[in-house]
C-alpha cells in the first residue's frame, strides 16, 4: 500500500521535496530492528534452540545463561529465537516465551509484576496491581498464575546484573526455584548479561541453578562485522548508494572499539543520515569521518551534562584559566580558578585534595589532559590542559549552574 495515496502538499512538503532519500527504510537500521538474518551466530542460535527445543513437547529446558560484551547480539539471537519459537507454537499450547529487559524493568517488583502482564496479556485483567503488594503475595499469586497454564514458561532476563547489583539475587532465586512448588507448569530462566564477571555478583546457590547451560558470545571481528553491515545494508538502502569503502571503514573503525555491531549500525546509519542531510548522492567515507566525530562530540556532551556540580565548577575554573591566556596550566592555578568561580556562584569550595582528585577524573573522562612534568628541584608538578572543542565550552559556560556567574572585575590576580 505504501505510496499509493500521495499525500496533498502542506507546509511541510518544501522539506520532503528537497530531501534526496537515500535511505530506503530508516526502521531498518533502527536499533529496535530484529532481522531474520543474523550472520555468524548460527551456532549459537543452533545451541540454544537445542536446549529450548525439548519444551515444544512439554518438557523443561535447562537454563541458560548467556554472557557477551555489548552489541554481541544477545538481545537479537533471543528476540529472533523467541518469534521462532511463537511461529512453532502459535496458539502457545505448550511454550510461552516472556522477554523481560531488567535495565528497564529493574526492581524485583517490577519483573514479576511485567512477567504477569505477558502472561495475562491484558492489564486490565491483571490481578497484580502495579505497585502496593507485598513480594511474597505477588509471588504466590504469580505461581498460581503459571501453574494455572500447564505450560512450559521461557523466562528470558535480559540486563540480568542492572537487577542483581540494586537488588541482590532473591530474585532469581525465587524464579530458578520456583519448579519446587509448581504441579502443572514448569520454569526455564534465561539470563542474559555484558558483565563476564557476572556470576561472582550471584550466591553459589544460584550460581549453579541460573548457570546448568552458559554460552558465551564474543566479540565479532571485522569480517564479521562486515557481513553484518553488508546484510543490513542490502535491505537498507538502495543499490550504489553506498560507496565501496563505506561498509569495510565502518567495520574497521567498530572492531577497534571492541567488535560492537551496534557501534558499527550506528556509524552507518549516522553516515547514511549526515549524506540526506546533506543533499550528497552518495553515502562516502567522508560521510564515515563525519558521523566518528558526531559520536564522540555526543559522548562528550552526554559526559559532560552528568558531571557533578562541584566537577562542572572545577572545568569552568579551567575554561577561565584558558580564557585568560592559560592553555597550560598547574594543579595550583586551577584550584585558585576553581575556588573563584565557588566564589562567584556562592558555592562553598572543596579542599585541594578533593579537587586533585575530580582534576584526574576529568582526565580519565578525556575531557581535560593532565601530564606530569618535572620542575627541576622542585620535583614534579601537574600541567593541566582543556581538551573539549569550541561548542562544548559554550555549552558548559551556558550551564544552569552559571547563570548568575559575573567574573570578578577588579581584582588582577586571583
Ligand atoms: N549477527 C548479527 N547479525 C545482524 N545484526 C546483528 C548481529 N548481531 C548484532 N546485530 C545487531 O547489532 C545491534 C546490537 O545487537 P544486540 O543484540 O542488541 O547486542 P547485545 O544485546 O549483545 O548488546 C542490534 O541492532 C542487532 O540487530
Ligand atoms: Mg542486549
């Protein structure tokens, strides 16, 4: 149906006109997207569809436990395994697969509570309210609920360490013990996590339970990360919108920073967006280039807006510094920088110690550069130096926390 009825021109339609679509279909590249085609992770996908196959005839899989760095395609393999799974069972007579991401929902409540609404299908039917019970009521009922459906139940926790490191493991506990008390149905637990140290964080108990099955997913290297790039792109966009050397530079740059397939999406996609934006025909390196440094800009931006309040007084102290004709500068102009911004701002300030230490964080943090420098007799001292570009000290000096900051006039010297 799509482009059959064209619509009437508004205000808008200027905008549309002018835009050279280059872009065939932007949910695509969407991070949200699960494709069907998901290259070099057939064997892990064959692995786990082994263990879960047994539920397809009422029995219990064992549980899994899934560990892998961040855009090692855990969440898709899973999501792609469970539409699958649907496809093979599609009236859910004997399997119901539950996702469950624990970053979003990450309160124990919050899990069993989002467990019965996929059960129930219904919110309104839910008799699980959604906040105000007790946990031990919510996890009888809960139980009642499952055993009620004389089902084999795949619970995938997605995130699974965001939930244990602020709530502790009873949790899982309950989930992976739950078997002991149902009659009819049965429980298999998925947990899916980034942290490889992950199972030091559990208590033995259920260590073992979670862990009867663990895989690991690596990193994907360039190649990998290629064929992935050259898949999506083949649904993405249309042919000859990509030049030759777009996809193997994004898969380059992406299995230097740890072997991310979403890294490496969103550099494509961002490339793809600053080449419609700009009217360009054709999606180039230079694109590539472009959409590398609007990643770390945003980093940046994204670091610099959750700096504490006493940090974002210690960087305008250093913007002052370098303002005032100070490119480098020591530990001990800084600090009477920082102390006279405090002033300003009516902020009591903290001891040169403390700030020592925030000067080294903003460091790590890359937005500062701090090197040690011997002084001849003296010993060592630190130089300090900003490393943030021109918008980004605008955007720190435009600070609310600056509002009512007027540099001090009279005096020369701090
Ligand atoms: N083998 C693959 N083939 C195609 N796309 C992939 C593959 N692995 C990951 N992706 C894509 O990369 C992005 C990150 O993957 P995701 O599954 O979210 O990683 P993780 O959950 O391990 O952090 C998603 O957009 C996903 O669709
Ligand atoms: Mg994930």
């Amino acid at each position: 149906m799509a482009g059959e009825n064209k619509n009437e021109a508004n205000i808008f339609t200027q905008y549309i006109k002018s835009r050279h679509s280059l872009i065939k279909n932007s949910k695509i590249l969407q991070t949200t997207y699960i494709p069907d085609n998901l290259p070099h992770r057939k064997d892990k996908i064959d692995a786990i569809v082994e263990i879960l196959a047994p539920a397809l005839n009422g029995d219990k899989p064992s549980n899994i436990l899934i560990i892998g760095k961040t855009g090692t395609g855990k969440t898709a393999v899973m999501n792609f395994i469970g539409k699958e799974l649907r496809k093979a069972d599609p009236q859910q007579e004997n399997v119901h697969f539950i996702y469950i991401n624990c970053e979003v929902n990450d309160t124990a409540y919050g899990i069993l509570y989002s467990i019965s609404n996929q059960i129930i299908n219904n919110i309104e039917e839910n008799k699980i309210p959604f906040t105000g019970w007790s946990l031990d009521k919510i996890l009888a009922t809960l139980t009642e609920m499952i055993d009620k459906e004389n089902k084999v139940f795949i619970i995938v926790l997605d995130e699974i360490d965001r939930s244990i490191q602020k709530n502790g493991d009873d949790i899982f506990y309950y989930l992976t013990t739950i078997n002991e008390v149902l009659q009819k149905s049965r429980v298999s637990i998925i947990g899916i996590t980034n942290n490889a140290k992950f199972t030091e964080l559990l208590s033995p108990k259920i260590k073992s339970r979670l862990g009867e099955e663990k895989l690991v997913f690596p990193p994907y290297n360039v190649e990998q990360l290629k064929d992935i790039l050259y898949n999506r792109a083949d649904i993405a966009f249309d042919t000859g919108v990509l030049d030759d050397d777009v996809i193997p530079y994004c898969a380059a740059l992406s299995a230097q920073e740890m072997g991310d397939a979403r890294r490496a999406l969103e550099l494509m996609r961002i490339s793809a967006e600053i080449a419609e934006r700009q009217g360009d025909p054709k999606i180039t390196s230079a694109h590539v280039k472009s959409a590398r440094s609007k990643i770390e800009v945003d980093a940046i931006v994204e670091v610099i807006k959750t700096l504490t309040i006493q940090s974002k007084i210690l960087l305008l102290g250093i913007i002052k510094n370098t303002e005032k004709g100070l490119p480098t500068m020591t530990t001990g102009d800084t600090y009477a920088a920082y102390k006279s911004v405090c002033e300003c701002i009516g902020q009591s300030p903290l001891t040169q110690r403390r700030i020592t230490g925030l000067i080294q964080e903003l460091d790590m943090l890359g937005i500062i550069h701090a090197r040690i420098k011997s002084t001849g007799r003296t010993g060592r001292t630190k130089e300090i130096e900003l490393c943030i570009p021109r918008d980004l000290i605008e955007m720190v000096k435009s600070d609310d926390l600056f509002k009512d900051y007027k540099p001090p006039t009279q005096r020369t010297l701090m």
